[in-house]
C-alpha cells in the first residue's frame, strides 16, 4: 500500500466475518432460550402472587355480595384497585380496594387478559352451574358469577403471547395455591396469544362439563385439553 500503510486483506476480512458468524450462531439461541426461561419463571411467581392476592382478598371480605360473612374471590381489576368491587347488584359498583392486593399491572385489563414479561393472564370466576366466566373485556364484572360459588373456587391461565418466541410451557393455578404446567404441545393446546386461549376448564379432568371450574384439577394425568398438567417445583 502507499506510504507504508498497511490493512487486512480480503481474506483475513472474510476469515474475521466468519468468526463473527459462528459467535452470532452460538449466542442468539442461546439470548432467546434464556428469556424464554425467564419469562415462564416470571410467570410462574406471578400465578403465585396472584394465589396469595386472591386469598387474602378473600380473608378480608373485600366482596361479599350475598352478605352472609363469607367474602369471595374477585376479578384482576377488582384485585388491583382499577374498578370498584362487586356490590349487591353483583356489579361493579362498591368500594375501590385501597390499598390493591394485586400490582398495578392488572389494571390494564385487554380484551379480558392482562398481557405482562411475555406472557397472558386470564382470571375466571364460575357462575350458578361451576362454568368459568372471564372477566369484562375492559375489566370487572360482565355477567355475574355465582356470589357462594365464588367463596370457594377460582382459577387462573398464563399462556405465552408468542408461542416459541416469548414461552413454551402453560401455567394454571386455582383456590387450591398449585401451580401445575403443561409443555402446550399434546391435545388441543399450542396456546399462543388471544386466538389461541385456554378454555375455562382445559387443565380439569376429562371430561369437563360445560367449561366448569369447580372440578378435580388434572395432575399428572390428561385433561380436558387433551395435554398432560404436571406440578410446578
């Protein structure tokens, strides 16, 4: 080169490319597999947080829309302060939790999910006949569970947004505080987003009756989705 100056060649520019290449290959499988794993222990620990929301709000009598003493179960935005509480119309028209039980994230309540760290949430509560109901699509109260009902049972999903690319596994957890999971691939499941939602009784023992949640819990055996639930360590 002139004046003495030296620079790589076009060889050693393709040999450093290549380097780069196999790093990239090595590395961004293994970036994604970790915020995979990430996502579903955040998920984890948030049906949990949920559990222990949910039992506390129900100690404390935060709803009791039959008024007999016995307070019951509630809806994310019932939980995190975003609507007022189930009255004795069974509507949203009490009081405002103050403080919430359930972090501010749940107020932002979409098409009856709240969606957080790569992963969709839904709440069900059940009516007269144990059917699950989801929570309004803006959130709260659409059609009004069942108030004894609603002293005993619960039950809750998380499922990825993105099915391989923000989680693999499904999540469940009800009244009775177990986390269970299932890998999403047997059956009916490949949850995945909105389109692709767990039914209110998919993770029950098969078969369900008309999407009741107040049946035994499938574990370690196949459910009503066709996939095999497992506990959670």
């Amino acid at each position: 080169m002139r004046n003495g100056q030296k620079g790589f060649t076009l060889i050693e520019l393709m040999i450093v490319v290549a380097i780069i290449a196999i790093i990239a290959s090595i590395a961004i499988p293994n970036l994604l597999s970790a915020r995979l794993n990430a996502n579903e222990t955040a998920a984890i620990a948030t049906l949990r947080n949920i559990s222990s929301a949910q039992a506390q709000f129900q100690a404390g009598a935060k709803i009791d829309v039959d008024e007999d003493g016995s307070g019951e179960f509630g809806y994310f935005a019932e939980l995190s302060g975003a609507v007022a509480v189930r009255d004795s119309s069974g509507i949203n028209g009490g009081q405002v939790v103050d403080p919430p039980v359930l972090s501010a994230a749940f107020r932002n309540v979409n098409t009856s999910v709240v969606t957080r760290s790569g992963y969709v949430f839904q709440m069900y509560l059940p009516d007269d006949d144990g059917v699950g109901l989801a929570e309004a699509a803006d959130g709260g109260t659409g059609t009004a569970p069942n108030s004894d009902n609603c002293e005993t049972t619960w039950c809750c999903y998380a499922w990825p947004a993105n099915y391989q690319t923000s989680g693999n596994r499904v999540f469940f957890v009800n009244q009775q505080g177990d986390v269970i999971q299932s890998n999403n691939q047997g059956g009916n499941q490949n949850y995945s987003g909105t389109a692709a939602a767990p039914e209110a009784d998919a993770a029950f023992l098969s078969p369900s009756t008309d999407d009741s949640i107040m049946g035994v819990v499938a574990v370690n055996t196949t459910a009503t989705d066709g996939g095999r639930w497992l506990a959670v360590n």
